[in-house]
C-alpha cells in the first residue's frame, strides 16, 4: 500500500550487505514511515542500486525530487559508489564531509563514508559511524565506550566527539557457525535461536567467559563434554556458548574503557538484554540507544548539512 | 593385495570418528604393515563394527585368532561397545584395567577406555590416553606438559605417571571453519590448505595470539581489515590466521606447566613444524614424539598386559 510521504523533507536510507531499511522524514526529525527489504548488496549490483532505490520510494509514496542520504555497505566497493574511507583518528563531522554522490538519474543522493583504522590492529566499519554521530547529538556524550553488538560487534571508543579506535569482534557469526557447523551442533540441536539473560547456563557462561577471556578456546568444547558428561539440555548448551563469547568479547574490551569515560551499548530487544548482563557483571553498567534512532538522528544531520540547513 | 601377517602376535587399531587404522605387531614392538581406512563411526554403524573389522584383518592377511586391542570412538557410545571412561586424576594404567570386550563373533577384541574430566572445567578424550600411555613408555617421562594438536588439541598435565588434568581446544576445526564458511573466506579463498611455519605472517599471527590469547576473537577481523584496507593476499591471511589461533591456544595453556616438567608435541610433518614454532616462541622448546608410534607403543602395552604376557 502506497503511504502518502510526499511531506518527506528527505529520506534517511541504512543500506547493509544484506538488507536496506528507508524512514521518510521531516527536517524536525519526525519519521513518517518505515521500509525494511532483503535487497543488500547483491540485489544492488544484479539490478541496479538506483532502481531498486526508487522501487522502494515510489512504495513510500515519495515523490519528486526529495533527496536521499545513505549510510552502509552501498559505500563500499562493491556497492553503489565507493565512498573512501575516513581515518581514525578522526571527528565524527568528517564523515558528513567526505559523503558521495553516486549516479542517481539526476535525484539527489549522498553516501557516507565507513572509517578506517590502519597500523597494527585494522580494522573497518560501514554504518556504524552514522550511528556513532547520531548517539553523540542524542546523548551529548563526547567521551564514551561504545558497544554495538551484532553479527559482527564493534567496540568504539569516542574522545573528545571524535573516533580515538575501534575494535571488531565477530561473536555473531561465531556463534552461529559454532552452534550450526562444528561439533558443538550435536549439543545444541535446533535451540540456538532464543537464549535470553535470564537462563542461569548464559550466566555461567558470561562469568567464565568474563573471568578469563583468554580461555575461551577452550571453554567451547567444555560445551561438548558437559553434554556428553552431564547430560547438559540443548538450551543450555546454546545459552552457555552465547555466554561465554559474550563474556569473552566484553572482558576483552573492557579494559579499553578510559576512567571517565560513559558506557553506552547501542542494542534492543533480545540482544540489549543479553550484553546489558554481560557488561553489569563487567562493572560497565551502560546507557542503552536504539541504533534504529541513533543511525536515523545521525543521517537527519547528513541531510541538514547537505540541503535542509541548520538545525530544526 | 593380501600381505602375509599371520605371524602377528596381535593386531594394535585406532579406530575414530571418521578413520580408522591398523597394524599387525609381534610382541616385540615390530611392526608388520599398516591399513588405513575411511571406515569409521558412521560406517561402523551401518554395516557393523565386526564385520568391518574381519574385512581389513582378511585384507592385511592376519589368519587365524590373532587378538585384537583397539582405541578411539569406537569405546563411544555410538561406538561397538561403551567403554567407560576413566575420570582424572588417574595414573595412565587404569586405561589397561578397564579395557572392554565387544561381541567379535568369538574373536578375542578388547576396547581401551578414554578419559573423562568433571567439575569446573568438564573434558573428555578417546585416543589420546592411549598415545599417552605410548609416550610414557617410551619417554620414560612422568612429568610433562603434552600438547597434541589437531582438530580438537588436547593439552594434557602429566605428574608421576597420571594424568593430572587436560583441556581440548577446537583450534583445527575452527581454522576450517572460519576459512570456509566465516567472512574471512572471503579473503582466504583457497589458500587454506598449505600454511607453513616459515611464513613471515604465520610468525606474525602467532606473536599477536600468544601476546594476548584474549584477544583473539578480535583479532580475526582483523585479518579481513588487512585484506580490505592492504590488500593482504590469501595465502597470508590463511598464515595468519593458523598463527593467531595456534598463538593463542599455545598461550592459554602455556601457564599450566609446572616448573620441573618436560613438554612434549606428539604430532609429525607440517603441523609438528606449526606447533613447534610456536612452542618454541613460548619459551616450551618440546620434545617431538610420532603420534602413531606412540598409539601403537600404547596398544602394544594393553596387549601384553591382557594376551602376551610381560615384556618383549
């Protein structure tokens, strides 16, 4: 059903490897609807970013010249346009100043730039940057440790308004390549889609997995054996492999944290619960965001910038 | 080809998950050939464990009643008969005592037991007590360190003649896994297969995993921020990787020798070559023994004690 967005001031677009959301919105921040869709990156390169971008703005009821500004993977390489890019060290406003304009057929569209962290410890992100700049005008934090679990978590540390390091840890994908492809599968079955904070076997695995994160290579196959030693139940199973890289991945990132630094966890649902518990235990009790909010606010002051002006 | 084995005194088997394999012995240690196959659990299941076994005796050319000592999965429960395991602490020769006795249609066939660790630190091994009761034999060592790579390390605490305690890493099934199904494949592509310990980037994985083993789920993005951002080639990032998992499984075990022990590596070709740089970049310069040789030196042990009788 086509909704009549044609008050849209722009449209605030999260393009990801493997899906794309789209909020119409006014200058004042006010969203007007949502779109979320599976066409990632692959859906872009087979039939044309442009296309599909304006698919699903005729689908909002977008119409005429209303501009866009993206965020994600459509920046990079393989995406619509490469958008290079910015180096850490840097102020989060560099992202809004090196955005690009792919071929759009003469619509307005900008992409931000991810960051990068060259030297010893490389490291990328794509997205998270515009969260990064819209938690800052929500919160007014411009010091902090920022948490952003996912499939591939990203631990950032602001100073100053601006990206001092990042550091990427992969606790999503493990987890489900662990719980589904390796020896683990035959302890936790078809259970590793709903642990929650409460189960006492994630706790267990939040205190091993906190208490020394260098063991948990071999925590992992504790798994194993305590299944096949204690009859350990498959939700269990699947909460205490949850537990153990959360924890590992917090304690891990823990002691990057500066001594007057916040602690923010950009999360909801299931999975603020779950690192919520984990950082408490970590003594880092955090202030939760919605990254849905934060990555909208941040794109909002894209299009300020670029075509609306000044604040609302 | 039938070879002629009817003059083995027994027949010594390690029979897995996946493979098994076989010797024909005299009781003085000799060894009359060798038969590897791809028969293992699942095959064993399915077309039954007796058979399977008088079809490769036939082959070998063992006539007769020749007795045969077999270690491994098959003790499992999914295996030909349960072999319950020995629980640590406990001195390698309860492994003898408590071998079992399958249905073998009236050939004389004994199962050694694995091992079992509860508690705090739950664990389990089938195969590896018996290269353990091999190396002790033939080391003449009681007190050592062992460190038996592959799919699933086992990193084994030996004092006086018992084991003390030991933890499995799943360190060669998580290198497979991350470098075929994670987004490091990505970077990777088919290069998994070779890596050497000579390589300028294994070196450099190992020194990252075994400076900080806490770090190393973050250090596997990483890899794929180095292919991204410095156009790391596959055949280091697959280094890399090996290094940094290696590194941190070499780390995290490392604190658990004890001053006066010796460390021993059970492992031969390119994966003694992998370990050994990284045990020796530990500061654990090893003792290197054949995994084979000292399996078979353990079934040899088991076989005098239950058919021949003292020593050779």
């Amino acid at each position: 059903m086509v909704q009549g967005n044609d008050s849209a001031d722009f449209v605030a677009v999260d393009w990801g490897t493997s899906r794309m959301r789209l909020w119409p919105m006014r200058r004042d921040g006010s969203v007007l609807g949502e779109r979320r869709a599976d066409d990632g990156l692959e859906a872009g390169r087979q039939r044309g970013f442009s296309a599909i971008l304006e698919n699903h703005l005729a689908e909002l009821g977008v119409t005429g010249e209303t501009p866009v500004v993206v965020c994600g993977m459509a920046g990079s390489r393989q995406g619509w346009k490469e958008a290079a890019y910015v180096e850490v060290p840097a102020p989060l406003e560099k992202v809004l100043a090196d955005s690009v304009a792919p071929d759009a057929g003469g619509r307005a569209v900008r992409i931000l730039p991810g960051m990068a962290q060259r030297g010893d410890a490389p490291d990328v992100m794509r997205g998270e940057e515009t969260q990064l700049l819209g938690l800052v005008l929500k919160t007014g934090l411009s010091d902090a440790l920022v948490a952003m679990p996912g499939t591939h978590s990203k631990w950032v540390t602001l100073s100053g308004g601006a990206v001092a390091g990042f550091s990427t840890v992969m606790t999503g994908e493990l987890f489900q390549l662990l719980a589904e492809h390796s020896i683990l599968r035959h302890s936790i079955g078809d259970a590793a889609g709903g642990v929650e904070a409460g189960q006492p076997a994630f706790s267990a695995g939040l205190e091993a997995g906190l208490r020394n994160p260098a063991g948990v290579l071999q925590g992992l196959f504790g798994i194993r054996a305590a299944s096949l030693l204690e009859g350990l139940p498959p939700g269990d199973a699947a909460a205490c492999l949850s537990g153990l890289l959360i924890g590992a991945e917090i304690g891990a990132a823990a002691g990057s944290k500066a001594g007057n630094a916040a602690t923010i966890l950009v999360a909801s649902g299931r999975m603020e619960r779950l690192y919520r518990a984990g950082m408490v235990l970590a003594g880092l009790t955090p202030l939760t965001v919605d990254a849905d909010e934060v990555v909208r606010m941040g794109l909002l002051a894209a299009a300020r910038g670029l075509w609306l002006g000044g604040e609302a």
